[in-house]
C-alpha cells in the first residue's frame, strides 16, 4: 500500500516549506514500525498541520497511535507532560523518540470510540473541558523541567511587533501596543504557576473507553493558569461575537478563576493573533481596558 500524507499536513508543508521533512516520513513510519513491532494502518483523515498520526496495534500495549512529527518549538515538552500527567485527565504515553533534529515520535494511548468533545453542545463542552483542565493544573515540584510560559509569551509579542512594524496589524497602532504590552507582563504577575495544555479545546479532547474524556495533543509550559482557557474561548467564535464579556465570566466561573483577570488575558490574545485573525479585532476592542 503507498505511503500517504494527510491532507491537512501536505498543505500545511506546502505552506511553511517543509517538503524535505515530509519525505523522511515514510522512512521514519517504517523504522519505528519495526522498533516497536507495530501493525500501522492508515492516517487519521484530515490529519493534523504539524504531524502524521495514525491508528496502530503493538504487540505490547494493544490499540496505540503513532504520532511522527515535526519538532516545532510550541510541542517541544509534548511527551514529557504526558509522562508528569501520567494518565490523569489525558492520553497516556508508551514510548517516545527523537528521531533526528527535525522529527520525534511517540506512541501513545488510542481513545476509543476518539468522538470529539466539539460534537457536543456548547454547555456541555465547557463542563467536560473545565473538568480537564482542572485535572491538568498540577502544582510543582515535577519531575522534569517545562519552559515558562514567559517565554513562550514573549516569542509572540517580538513576533506581533514585527508586523506591526510591516503595516501587518488591522486596529490601530496604540491598541496593538498595549495588547502586546500586557501580554508580556501577565505571566510575571500570576498568583499561581501550574503546569499547563495551553492549545486545549474541544477538537483536542476525546471520548475514551476508558475514562468520559481524555485531552490529546498538548503543548506543555509552566505558568497561570488562567491562560490555559483561552484557546477554548477562541474556539466559541460564534459566542464570542455574541458577547465575549459574557462568556469569559462563564469559563471563569468554571474554573474558579478570576474573570477580570481572564479578560484581559483574552484581550491581549486577541491582539497578539489580531494580524492573522482579524475577526478578532472586534473581540479585541469590547475587551480593551478602559
């Protein structure tokens, strides 16, 4: 049977250049194929933008999927947040590798039946996700070392700079400033660091044979917690648009988090991906401080 790469991760190759990456895969699938005496079937469909991942059955652990995928910066700490998670609240890890400089591996723990949490109403996901989450929120000391959330923070500001330096921001100048602004300073003035998912949403959290439902894909760093609703929030376009206010004290009140607080988090994510989204230019501007 040929090798085939999903559609989502060919145009996402397409898109950042990385032709050459995707053509060790099929090497890489082979290898670890042998290494970890696994039957590998076909990949998940549509597939996902920075990695090939499909179902698997080893001789050792039973249904698995194998995960080959791209070391971007964001999911360095993938596995090891799995290890420190160990099950609690997401997928369990079985095996991990990296295969070169560009590429790493795992196997982890396959969700069956793997229904996604956005199948559900929007109440229902916001329960299912908050209870997760909490779950996740663990308190140091840990047995690895996970990035602050400083620093992935301040990545993005210096990149939200450089294009509103281009002319590539669409609310004006003095907004964008303060939105990057105060999402450099939010993570020095947590009351509270635990370790965090911080790309946690519906599409992420699946239904398991063995527990409701498992948080799958996480990209883990150290840091408040109240950052980790955001991308949950982000996913609610429509509720948004309703009336952002509204909903963050809703997920606020959920997670037992400071909903003001909360706010401004969302207001300076908002300008930090305004650039790219600029849908959320409107969000961005109900939510300013006054």
């Amino acid at each position: 049977m040929p090798f085939t790469v999903p559609k989502n991760l060919a145009e996402s190759a397409e898109r950042r250049g990385w032709s050459e990456w995707v053509a060790t895969l099929p090497r890489a699938v082979e290898t670890l194929t042998q290494r970890w005496s696994l039957e590998v079937g076909d990949p998940f469909q549509p597939g996902g933008q920075t990695a090939w991942v499909a179902p698997a059955r080893s001789s050792t652990f039973g249904d698995v999927v194998l995960k080959v995928a791209s070391r971007h910066y964001e999911a360095f700490d993938e596995a090891t947040g799995l290890c420190e998670w160990d099950g609690d609240g997401a997928i369990r890890l079985f095996a991990a590798e990296d295969i070169d400089e560009a590429t790493t591996a795992l196997l982890v723990e396959r969700c069956r039946p793997g229904t996604a949490l956005s199948r559900l109403p929007d109440t229902d996901q916001d329960r299912a996700l908050s209870n997760i989450l909490r779950r996740l929120w663990k308190e140091p000391p840990f047995a690895k070392t996970f990035r602050p959330l400083q620093q992935m923070c301040d990545q993005w500001a210096d990149e939200c700079e450089l294009k509103l330096s281009d002319g590539r921001v669409h609310t004006d100048p003095g907004l964008t400033r303060e939105g990057i602004a105060l999402f450099r300073s939010l993570p020095g003035t947590a009351v509270r660091n635990v370790l965090l998912c911080t790309d946690l949403h519906a599409d992420n959290v699946l239904a398991s044979d063995r527990e409701p439902w498992l948080a799958i894909d996480p990209k883990p760093y150290v840091g408040d917690p109240t950052y980790d609703a955001l991308q949950h929030l982000l996913n609610c376009e429509d509720r948004l648009a309703q009336g952002p206010s509204d909903l963050i004290k809703h997920i606020a009140g959920l997670l037992d988090l400071d909903s003001e607080r909360l706010s401004l988090w969302m207001f300076a994510r908002c300008i930090i991906e305004s650039p790219d989204w600029p849908e959320l230019v409107p969000i961005a501007r109900q939510l300013a401080p006054r």
